[in-house]
C-alpha cells in the first residue's frame, strides 16, 4: 500500500491499484518463492499497474489536449479558398503599391543625394536605424535625420497626388 500511495499520490486510487495487484497475483501474475520475496512481487506488480494505466490514459489525454488546443487557437473551421485567395491577392496588391511608392520616392530624390542613398540603404540592406545607416553611408547621423525628413515629406506629396484605391 506505501508503494502505490507513493507513486499516485492519492489514497482512493492507492487502494484500487493494491485491489487489481492482488487480483492479478491470484490469477495472471502468479509469484514464485524462489524469484524474490513477496512484497518485492507485490511492489513490482504496483509499478506495473500504475505504469501501464498512466501509459493508456496518454494517448486519451494528449487527443483531448490536442482538440483543446485546436478549439481555443487554431479553430475548428479555416478560411476559404476564396477568402484565402482574395487575402493573398490584397496582400499582394499592398506590397506592390509599396514598391511603386518606393520607386517614385527614389525618382524624386534626384536633387537629394543623401536622401536617395538613405533610401537605397534602406531597400537593399534593409538598415532601419539612423545610427545603421549613417555607419553603412559613412556620413553623421544628423545627415540620416535630415534625409529621413526630406523622404517623408516628399512621400506625403506623392501620397496626395495617388489616386484612391477605389477611385483608380
């Protein structure tokens, strides 16, 4: 009895697993003198029950929390290709807008050298910090600051001059 309550940690089920060592030592586990003593039997037939009900009570518990996890996280139903398809291709759309604003914004910067160099550290290097860029340039941050202000405002007017995504 110390054996199984050691191992389940619960009273009720320490004299249930005992009960079923007891039944399976009169029938399927038979003990034998000459093997080891009785109570080493008995300690070993514990540990095989409480083993093997643990091991079976896995698979149930690992299908339940699988089915939790979906429920709660993932849900039971998914997008439809539609829907996918449609989201892709607004995704899609988005990053192409982006890459022509980018383009337009590099063509105005003709009368702007910093800004254009800023901008191409930006794309190719893909450097978000001023600190980055104006290391990677070899030009004082400052320059980066200004350059940074010069790109936004001038995306701000070729921002105006676009039309709408619905008016297009």
């Amino acid at each position: 009895m110390a054996a199984a309550l050691g191992i389940t940690r619960s009273k009720p089920r320490s004299e249930e697993i005992v009960q079923d060592a007891f039944e399976r030592v009169m029938t399927t586990r038979p003990w034998s003198r000459r093997d080891r003593s009785f109570e080493q039997h008995m300690v070993g037939v514990v540990y095989s029950l409480t083993n093997h009900a643990f091991t079976s009570a896995k698979p149930k518990q690992d299908r339940e929390a699988h089915e939790g996890f979906q429920r709660e996280e993932v849900g039971m139903e998914g997008a439809s290709p539609e829907i996918k398809t449609l989201e892709r291709a607004e995704t899609e759309g988005r990053a192409t807008r982006a890459e022509q604003e980018l383009d337009e914004l590099e063509a105005s910067c003709t009368d702007n050298p910093t800004a254009r160099e800023v901008l191409r550290c930006r794309r190719e290097h893909e450097l978000v910090k001023a600190g980055d860029i104006a290391a990677k340039l070899g030009i004082p941050v400052e320059q980066v600051y200004r350059a940074n202000e010069a790109l936004r405002e001038r995306l701000k007017t070729i921002r105006k001059r676009r039309p709408k995504d619905g008016d297009a």
